[in-house]
C-alpha cells in the first residue's frame, strides 16, 4: 500500500500499482512476492528443488493490487490454486509461469496459450475483484 500512496503523492491523480508473488506451502507463505529474487538467485530449477525435501508442492499464486486516490487507499487481491512442478516447462510467459501448475491443469502457465492463462490466472482474478469493488 505504501507504493500505492507514494506514487499517489507525487503524481496527485489516482493510481493502482501491482504486485505479483507465489506462497510455497512446505514454507508457509514464504516467498511470496521475493519469488523474483529467488528465481534471479538461484533459478525456476532451484525452487522446484527446494520442494523435493519436504514434498509437499502446493502453491498459490497472488496478485494484490494496491489503489490509492484522493479519497483514501484500498488493497484487493487475486489467487489461484496450484503446485510447483518438478522441473520448469513451457517457454510462454514469464518469471515462475514455467513452474506453476493451476489447479485442474496438468500445463504449466508457462505451457499454456496467454489465453488460457488468462482466463484462470491470479492476475485476472485481482482485476475481477477491483472491478466489482469500484
């Protein structure tokens, strides 16, 4: 939210920022929104590694977005349910969509066509969510 403020007081209109991340369950939510850094780090290889120890690979993908206007700020979020796969596949998208395999699905993000991502993605989800709240 903090983001979302700042960026609101030295642009003085409405703005909207975004924040993307992905909750491992073997680490309780960790990393969260460091997902990025542990992909530059170590690799999409090392965290699919990192889930072999504890073999637990549940995953949930969160988008929060942060809105912040005249009137005040306010925060919504998306999620999608999911696993980490084995090792990384599919060259769509970007970042960890190589790892993450969305509930139902057997496809990677990373697998899929952007529209099928799309359509079931966190992102998505956070954007309905604003929408319904405005």
């Amino acid at each position: 939210m903090q983001k979302a403020r700042a960026a609101f007081a030295i642009l003085r209109r409405p703005v909207i920022i975004e924040d993307a991340g992905v909750e491992l369950e073997a680490f309780g939510t960790f990393p969260g929104p460091f997902i990025k850094y542990w992909e530059t780090l170590g690799g999409l290889t090392s965290i699919c590694r990192a889930l072999d120890g504890p073999r637990q690979r549940g995953a949930v993908a969160v988008c929060v977005l942060g809105v912040c206007t005249a009137d005040g700020s306010f925060v919504v979020e998306g999620r999608t349910k999911g696993t980490i796969a084995e090792s990384p596949r599919g060259t769509q998208g970007f970042g960890w969509d190589a790892i993450f395999v969305p509930e139902g699905e057997a496809r990677t993000f990373g697998e899929m066509a952007a529209a099928e991502k799309d359509a079931i993605s966190h992102r998505r989800r956070a954007w309905e969510q604003l929408a319904q709240t405005l």
